[in-house]
C-alpha cells in the first residue's frame, strides 16, 4: 500500500512548520502549499518556501487572490455597509482553505489537507467526522472551523490538535526551526492595521457615508463618521458627551444610524442564526440544552438550541449575554465536541 499523502497549508509560521513535521514523520508524502490571496504576503511566503526546503519538502505557491476578493474581501466590506461585523477568517476557512485549497490537493493527488489548527477531528461510533477542541484552550480554534462538513472533515488532519502552544514551540526549538519564537499573527491579516473603515473607504474607493447617532426615543445625538465605524457594544472612538457612558447598542443601515444608549441596555438571552452547518448530525430533533459561544473570545455559555427550520437555529441562553451581534457566528458545543453553528442574524 502506497504511502499516505498529503498537502500542508503552509504560512510560514511555527504552527504549520512544525505541523509540516509531524506528518512527515509520521510518513506522510508531503508538499507545501501556500495561498497567495492579497499583496504584501511576499515575506510570509519567502519564509513558508524556505520552511518547506528545510523540511525537504515540494512547494506551491497557489495563486488564489482574485477568489479570495471574491469571496472573502467583498463579503466582509458588504457586511459592515450593511451593519453587520463579519468574522471574515471563518468564511476563508469554508472557501479558500477547506475550499480552494482542498481542491487543488485532490488535483495534485493528495489524500489529505493538513493545516496548523488548534483542533482535533475524531470518528464517533456510527462512522461520523467530530470537530473537537484543542487541547490547548487558550489556542482551541475549533469556533472558526464549525462550517467543516463530513467530506471536508475526512480529508483533513490537525496534527497539533492534541499539543499545547508551548509544546509546539519546543519542538520547533529542538527541531532548530527558524521560526520556532516566531510572534503570533494578529487581527484580519488583509488589514494589518486594523482600521476596518479606512480599508473599506479605499478598496470601494467610497467615503463612508455619514449619519446620525440617536437614542432609543429617536433624539439626535450629533453625527457618525460612517457604520463601518461602529460595532455593537461598542464604547472607544464614539466622542459623544453624555450624562452616562454611552455604548453602540444598534445599527441601521437603511438611513446610516446609529443607536446610543447604556451597557445594562446591551443584555439579550435570544438569537437566531442562519446558514448553519451541523457536525455530529444532519438536524436536531429537538430542543437541545448545550454551550454556546457568540464570538471567538467569548466564553461560552448555557442555552436551549432548537432548530426551527432547514436553515436556522434559535439559541435561548440560560443567562442574558452582552453584545449578541449580527455578523458573528454562534457555535455549539457538547463538552469537547462541536455540535455546529450559524451566522447570527
């Protein structure tokens, strides 16, 4: 039987080097990959190209820009014109990388993708695909990997599912990996920045269109600089004297509002989300009580999950939850298992 073989999406950083490692320890025949998706990834490719020769592996630099404009860019920049926050690594996991990339694997010939995600895939009893935690909790990515299917799922490893940061960084060290202290990646990697309006103003080559911040009775407040500004709960950069500190509690994209009012204000215990992907099942046959998180660095939280239609789920939290925000994704989970998600709406 031939060796197992697959394709290692590779960015230049530790995780994915020493990912890299692990499957051609392991046997593997392994190739590097790359996805080339905005200007200015020249360095992280110099660096994921020479990670690749050290490991003695082939390398692909796979040109992919114009669907990552495509599918990503314009997603995120029409969800914040339309007063929505977009987790936009989330939509590039499902199109570029468990997508794309996936493809091209099969097209060279590849039995699986391989990515340096803190996660872990597991077969239940019945023979389906489980997208469980990571060990690490403070590096669990498993929130961002909940679109996963079964197909995506059984071609996919994580090898560094079952190891700790730190223990990835010391087998880099031992390794003699360049990068082994190489510094984490922060904010959306196409906005180094992170100035999310500045970004949408010059990549539509459209000044925001300024409106009104009101109260929930509807008085004027004085003017916003654009929506793309504001997400809810927001607090900093409002430069609104108030008679008590004052917070985004909503926003309306029709006339380019903005709703002011008080943090106790922000508080919901119920969401609904749509396009939902579910993991351990096809559809819940009833009510389920479970954790759930609504953003990637909030901790998750008790609810009662129901399925209402083909596509879409209505989360009761046990306990009102700050700041629930169209845009983001819910995800559920069964202790270490993810049960699935949606975008909220």
């Amino acid at each position: 039987m031939k060796n197992a073989t697959a394709l290692i999406a590779m960015s230049g950083g530790v995780d994915s080097t020493v990912a890299a490692l692990m499957l051609k320890l392991a046997g593997f025949d392994c190739s590097g990959a790359m996805m080339k998706l905005f200007e200015g990834q020249q360095n992280a490719e110099d660096d994921a190209r020479a990670a690749a020769r050290r490991l003695g592996i082939p390398f692909h630099a796979i040109e992919l820009s114009d669907c990552f404009a495509e599918e990503v860019i314009t997603r995120f920049i029409n969800a914040y014109l339309e007063g929505r926050t977009p987790n936009p690594c989330i939509e590039c996991n499902r199109r570029l990388k468990f997508g794309k990339l996936l493809k091209k694997a099969g097209e060279l010939g590849k039995d699986y993708i391989v990515t340096g995600h803190y996660a872990r895939i597991e077969r239940n009893g019945e023979g389906r695909y489980l997208l469980k935690k990571g060990i690490d909790e403070a590096k669990d990515q498993s929130y961002v990997l909940y679109t996963l299917t079964q197909n995506q799922l059984s071609r996919t490893l994580f090898p560094l599912g079952a190891f700790t940061k730190q223990e990835v960084r010391d087998i880099a060290s031992i390794a003699k990996f360049e990068n082994a202290t190489k510094g984490e990646s922060q904010d959306i990697c196409f906005i180094p920045d992170g100035d999310y309006a500045k970004f949408i103003e010059e990549h539509t080559e459209t000044p925001l269109r300024k409106g009104r911040f009101i109260d929930e009775d509807g008085n004027n407040l004085g003017e916003n600089k654009g929506i793309a500004h504001y997400t809810i709960g927001q607090r900093r950069g409002l430069g609104l004297a108030m008679p008590y500190p004052p917070y985004v509690l909503e926003i309306r994209p029709e006339d380019d509002t903005v709703v002011i009012g008080r943090d106790e204000q922000l508080y919901s215990t119920t969401l609904f989300s749509r396009d939902i992907n579910l993991i351990p099942t096809d559809r819940l046959d009833g009510p389920i009580h479970a954790m759930a998180k609504i953003r990637y660095n909030h901790t998750e939280q008790p609810a009662t999950v129901h399925q209402i239609g083909n596509d879409t789920l209505r989360v009761e939290f046990d306990k009102p939850q700050r700041a629930i925000t169209k845009g983001q994704s819910v995800v559920i989970y069964d202790g270490e298992v993810a049960i699935g998600g949606g975008v909220i709406v």
